[in-house]
C-alpha cells in the first residue's frame, strides 16, 4: 500500500505540472491509531492498533499548489481551477492502476481556460485510449477532441420543459463548438476556428 502510495504521489505531481501547477506537491498521509479496548484491533509488535475495513491505516490526500506552501488537507484546496486539474490528475493516476472501464467526467473544466483547457483536454484524449470517457463541458479545446459529440437540449412541449440529447454529425459537431466560442450567433470567424481545433 505504501509503495502504491508512492508511485501515486509521483505521478500526480507530475500530471499537476503538465496541467499549469508547476510547484505543486501532493502526499498520500497514513495514520494509525493505538487502543487499549475494544473488539476491532490489530496486534503488531506487541501494539494493539485499531482496525478499520481495510486495515489498519487511515489514509488522506494532503496538497499544495504554490511554491514553499505547506501541504494542506485536499478537502480545504479553494480554488475551483485547481480543484478541477487535482481531480483530473487523481482519476487519471487511479484510473491507470484501476483499469476502470469507464471515467464520468462532470464539467472537470470548471475555472479553467485557454492553455489549460487544451492540455486538460490532451490529458483526457489520452485517458479514452484505455477507458470509455464521458464528459460533460462547455469548453471548445475539450468538446472539439471527443470521438462522438452529443448535445444536451431543453425544449418545451404541452407547457412543460422536456430535456433531450442528440448525436451530432460532424457539421453539427463544428456548429456546435462554434456556438461555445462565440455564443448564439455563430460566426464566420468561430466555425473557421471550431474546424482547426477538432483534430483531422
């Protein structure tokens, strides 16, 4: 678990470097607890340790994002741009070791923009190589690199909001990430531009 633990910490690091936190650092912290009573304990060197579920240890994530900062708790990180790259960088690393057949990812761009959006969106192309990726955004530089691009719609039908989704084809795909650069009024300018970031 510890030495798991470790190869986590490098590869995080690492994905939060790539993402624009270049001074970050992250820590997998384990605590035990000794006991004197009790049912639930674990007898290690003559120590009695409580005993949880999985073991002995507790575990959680500490992180800092700024150079000479003090690892903090990853629950107390504030800023939504960094919250966004950190779950990013978590769900990558774990997904690469858990082999898990699917990610969901639910606006993981939310602060995020420009450079950074495209490199979140490399992270996560990247990522679709091993697993089935479904990802909401309102981001161009993440839309434009899916494989199947649906839009989600609200239309009203006998007074009442009915919410639905379609498959695009590919010159729908274009308008639609036209639309994200340039709002409801689709210009010459934005299609030229949604049509150079979707890779050929």
């Amino acid at each position: 678990r510890k030495s798991t633990a470790k190869k986590l910490q490098k590869e995080i690091i690492e994905s939060l470097k790539f993402l624009g936190i270049k001074d970050g650092n992250f820590v997998v912290d384990f605590q035990t607890t000794e006991t004197d009573n009790g049912d639930n304990f674990v007898l290690v060197n003559d120590k009695k340790f409580r005993s949880f579920t999985n073991g002995i240890d507790r575990v959680e994530f500490f992180i800092s994002t700024n150079l000479g900062e003090e690892v903090k708790p990853l629950i107390k990180v504030a800023s939504g741009g960094e919250v966004s790259r950190i779950m990013l960088a978590l769900k990558s690393s774990l997904a690469k070791n858990d082999k898990l057949p699917l990610l969901i990812f639910d606006e993981i761009d939310t602060g995020v923009s420009g450079q950074i959006a495209s490199k979140v969106g490399k992270m996560m192309k990247d990522l679709a190589e091993y697993h089935q990726i479904i990802a909401i955004t309102h981001l161009p530089q993440i839309a434009a690199l899916s494989d199947h691009h649906y839009s989600v719609y609200k239309s009203q039908s006998n007074g009442r909001v009915i919410s639905g989704i379609k498959k695009l084809n590919k010159e729908e795909k274009v308008r639609e990430i036209a639309k994200l650069m340039s709002g409801e009024e689709i210009t010459e300018n934005a299609l030229k531009s949604a049509k150079e970031l979707i890779p050929s």
